[in-house]
C-alpha cells in the first residue's frame, strides 16, 4: 500500500460533491413533492385525498433525494 500526499483540490473535491449532491437531492424532492401534492392547494380534495397525496409525496420526495444523493457520492468514487 503506497500512501501519498494528496493535493489541496483532491481534499477539496469530496465537501463540494457532498454539497453539490445534497442541493441537488433537495431541489430534486422539493420539484417531486411539489408535483405530487401540488393539486392539494389549487383544488378542494377530500380530506383522505389530500392527506394521501401529501404523505405519498412526501415519501416519494425522500426516497428519490436519498436516492439522488447515493447516485451522485456512488458515481465520485468511482471516477475517483
């Protein structure tokens, strides 16, 4: 195992991705919420209805920005 010393951009590199991934997941799940349960606030819905298009969307905008997140990190290291 040969160790070297890594320059200041390679120490740079892995905070600006984790940032850069995080921003996106959160736009990413902002846009799919906003988009599932969006219909909630221009339209009068049952309250079952609204209640499950919020909650859905809610899990659909987590599970994409954790999903978004993985992608992005799983793609860094391997160009890494």
């Amino acid at each position: 195992m040969t160790t070297r010393r890594r320059s200041q951009a390679e120490r740079d590199e892995l905070p600006v991705e984790i940032g850069y991934a995080l921003l996106s997941a959160g736009f990413l799940g902002a846009v799919v919420f906003a988009a599932i349960a969006g219909p909630t606030a221009v339209w009068h819905l049952p309250p079952a209805v609204e209640e499950f298009l919020q909650v859905g969307g809610a899990w659909v905008a987590g599970v994409l920005a954790v999903v978004r997140v993985v992608h992005v990190l799983w793609r860094h290291g391997r160009h890494g």
